[in-house]
C-alpha cells in the first residue's frame, strides 16, 4: 500500500492525476496485498479494480508461481520482479515485457533491512518514464516526514535502483 500511495504523491507532483487504493483478500499477515495506482494526464473518473494495467510491480518472486501477477496485462505493459534472476527464468503467460531487478540486494546494502516496497519506485521511474525520480525522492520526504532517516535510506535506495534500471 505504502508503494501505491508514494506513486501516486510522485504522480501528482509531476502534474499528473492519480489514485491510489488497496485490495484486500484474506487478511493475514503474509498474504499477498495488491495496491493500485491510476496515474493519468487526464482527470480520472474511474472507480473501480484495475483490470488490465500497464505496469505490474511484484515485491515477492516466489507470488510468480501462486498469484496470477500477469494475469491482465496490457501487451506492451511491463511487469517489474524483484528478483536476482534473469526476466527469461520466469514463465510467465504474458505479452508484457518483464524486467527483474533485485530490489532486496539494493535495500539490504542500504537500508539494512529488506524493506522492498519503496525503493522499487527508483526503478520503476527508470523503466517506465512515468515519473521523475524528483518527484518519487519528493514523494518519500511527504510519505516518511516524522521518519526522516528512514526516508534518508529510502530515497538513496530509489535511487541507486534508479541508476542501476537504466544501466548508468
């Protein structure tokens, strides 16, 4: 969820109209959550499940195997793994592209912790284009406010994730 709403805050600081809500299933702790983000030019009057995004992010490789994290798509979309596998070993029924990227490495050199949610936005901004990494750095000061170390942390992973997304 914290990933959707940085999203989203990053989106609208780049002037774009943006959503951001959860979908609960079974609520226990460990289970797979999905959060949502709608980032358009245009007002959004949508208000409903995101059937066919563009972009999928999956913080945990292991949900490849029991989740449908492909299911709907967009051909041409791109599904973000946090793994330190090639995207080829997944086999995934899907016309998206798949990127991996091993989001964990990053923060545990980092943050000390596998704390994945956040930092994958570095790379996301770098794979899509979507939003800038000002505005996701921007968007984790708002998000970690009374937590700025960890924000601090938070924000050098994004953009270590960031440089390595786009090969600098």
């Amino acid at each position: 969820m914290t990933s959707s709403q940085v999203l989203a805050v990053a989106a609208f600081r780049d002037g774009k109209y943006c959503q951001s809500f959860p979908n609960f299933g079974v609520e226990r702790r460990g289970a797979p959550v999905e959060a949502f983000a709608r980032i358009s030019d245009k007002p959004i009057n949508v208000r409903q499940h995101v059937y066919e995004p563009d972009y999928v992010i999956v913080l945990d490789s292991t949900l490849t195997e029991t989740v449908g994290v492909a299911a709907g798509a967009k051909e041409g979309g791109t599904i973000i793994i946090n793994s330190d596998r090639k995207a080829e070993e997944f086999k995934l029924k899907t016309k998206a592209k798949i990127k991996t990227i091993d989001v964990t490495k990053t923060a545990m050199e980092i943050i000390g912790k596998p704390f994945v949610n956040v930092a994958v936005l570095g790379a996301f901004a770098a794979i899509t284009g979507e939003v800038s990494l000002e505005a996701i750095s921007a968007a984790i000061d708002q998000e970690f406010a009374s937590k700025a170390k960890i924000g601090e942390l938070n924000k050098k992973a994004a953009e270590k994730l960031y440089a390595k997304a786009k090969g600098e």
